[in-house]
C-alpha cells in the first residue's frame, strides 16, 4: 500500500511534524506568499521576453498569464539549446527569485519539522531547476541531498514546481522511510554528483516503496535531506520549472564537526568528506 499524501497547510503542526518524521517528506499547499510568487512568475516572463527580442523570435509577445509565464522559451530552445542555458543563468539573478528563498518561510518549517532552533541557509544550494521535454540527460539518478550538499546530516529540501507538476510533466519520485536509514553508502563512477552513486543502487531501490506526489503550482514539497529520491522524466510539451531551496539544522553533531562546509559546489567531494562511506 502506497504512503497517503498529508497535504498540510502552513503553519505546520505538530502532527505534520510527525509524519515528516515517519515518511520524510510532506505536502504543503500554497507555501510561499502568493504576491512573491507571481512576481517570480512575472519576472521570469519579462526576461525571456528580453532574450527573444534579442533574437527577434516570437513577437508579438502575448501579455503576461500565470499559466504561460514562460511564453517563448519552446521557441528559443528550437533556434538554439544554448538560450535556454541563458534563460537559466540569467533567471538566479531575478530579485524575487532571491527573495523567495531567503524567505523565512523556510526557516519556519525548520522549525516545526526538524526542531532546529538555529537553522542554516545553503548558500550554494537553492536555485531555479529547468527540465525541457524530452531532454533526459540533467536527471537525477537515486540520491539523497545530503550527499551532494553536506552542510548538516539534518537538512530540508523545498521543492515548488512553477507549473503544475503531473504525471506527465515528471514530479520528483520519493522513498518514503529511507531517510530513516541514514546515509547508504555511495559508489563514485565519474565525476560531479551524476558520478556519486548509491553502493547497490537497484538493490537499495528496490527496498522502499516508491510515492510520486503531483504538485500544484506554488504547492511545496519538503523533502528531509536524507531521503531517497530521483527525477522523472518530463514527458510533456513544457518545460518544468522548479524553485529549489535548501536549509539545514546548524545545531546537528556532524554538520558542527564538518564546519558546516558545502558539498561539491563548495570543492568538497563527499568521497574525500567521509571516505568511509565509499564502497568500491
Ligand atoms: O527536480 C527534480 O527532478 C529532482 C531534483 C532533485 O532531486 C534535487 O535537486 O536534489
């Protein structure tokens, strides 16, 4: 029997609390201020409206919907794969971007989920994640966040899609438990964080039930940093839009002893931060 999808509101209880303890992720509706997130929606229009008058592409533009922030970016990837990667560097510096995941929004939930009294911001770890349709070569394989980002064993992932994450559009997959398991051991078969893989990776996966939660847009999935989970591929037409966060608990015993540095976008290999976890 799958695990049933709480779908909580803010602000979070102590019964949300619990079920994020017991499956290590939660649903949370409507998570950031509305206003900050049209304004996102907004911006983001309004920057690629800039990248396709550049290229001459797509005017008229139609005026700005919620539901087409992203009206013209089809077109600029079909000229050219490289202007989406524009789009994608130019939407971290979008003001509301930045405001939105400084928002104490998060910091808040730290709270309420992991009692942390002094929650940390990853500072190399938030940022807008673009999956095009059909392009299946940034997808995560089967991790935890941990791994990659270091900071502290005690860490949430938010996780808001831009447009209505469905079954088509790919919403991320979740082992709910698996956090609970600790840190598996990781295999290293290349480099970056494709190349740090779990040690028996099918076996591992094959242990935990998978969940796959659809997510509306501006709806937040909370996701413990120890938690198994993967992308699915986005079968749509559209691209998928994420607003990934990262915060942690700076009170946890191996995020103080580590200094709380970064993972790999900080040069910290998580092979050379706890060799013992590597498996050849
Ligand atoms: O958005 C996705 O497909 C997965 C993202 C993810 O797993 C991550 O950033 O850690």
């Amino acid at each position: 029997m799958g695990t049933s999808i709480r779908k909580a509101t803010l602000p979070l209880t102590a019964e949300d609390a619990e079920f994020f303890a017991e499956f290590g992720f939660i649903y949370v509706r409507d998570f950031y201020p509305a206003e900050l997130f049209d304004r996102l929606l907004r911006e983001l229009h309004e920057l690629i409206g800039l990248v396709c008058e550049r290229e001459g592409i797509g005017q008229p533009r139609p005026q700005f919907a919620a539901s087409e922030f992203d009206a013209g970016l089809a077109l600029l990837l079909k000229r050219d794969r490289k202007l989406g990667g524009i789009v994608y560097e130019a939407a971290k510096k979008v003001p509301s971007h930045i405001q939105l995941v400084g928002h104490e929004v998060h910091t808040a939930a730290c709270r309420s989920l992991l009692n942390a009294r002094f929650p940390g911001f990853a500072s190399r770890g938030w940022g807008l994640r673009l999956d095009h349709p059909a392009e299946e070569v940034y997808l995560t394989q089967l991790h935890q966040d941990f791994v990659s980002q270091l900071c502290s064993l005690r860490g949430l992932v938010f996780w808001t899609p831009l447009r209505r994450a469905d079954a088509q559009l790919g919403p991320v997959v979740l082992y709910p438990g698996s956090h609970r398991h600790g840190v598996f051991p990781i295999q290293v078969k290349g480099s970056g964080s494709y190349g740090l893989r779990i040690h028996d990776e099918a076996q591992v996966e094959r242990r935990f039930e998978p969940c796959c939660p659809e997510v509306d847009v501006g709806d937040c999935v909370i996701i413990d940093s120890l938690l198994l989970h993967k992308s699915s591929p986005n079968r749509s037409t559209r691209t998928r839009w994420a607003l990934i966060t990262r915060y942690f608990d700076f009170l946890e015993p191996v995020g103080q002893s580590i200094g709380w540095i970064g993972g790999l976008q900080e040069g910290h290999p998580f092979d050379k931060v706890f060799p013992d976890k590597v498996r050849e």
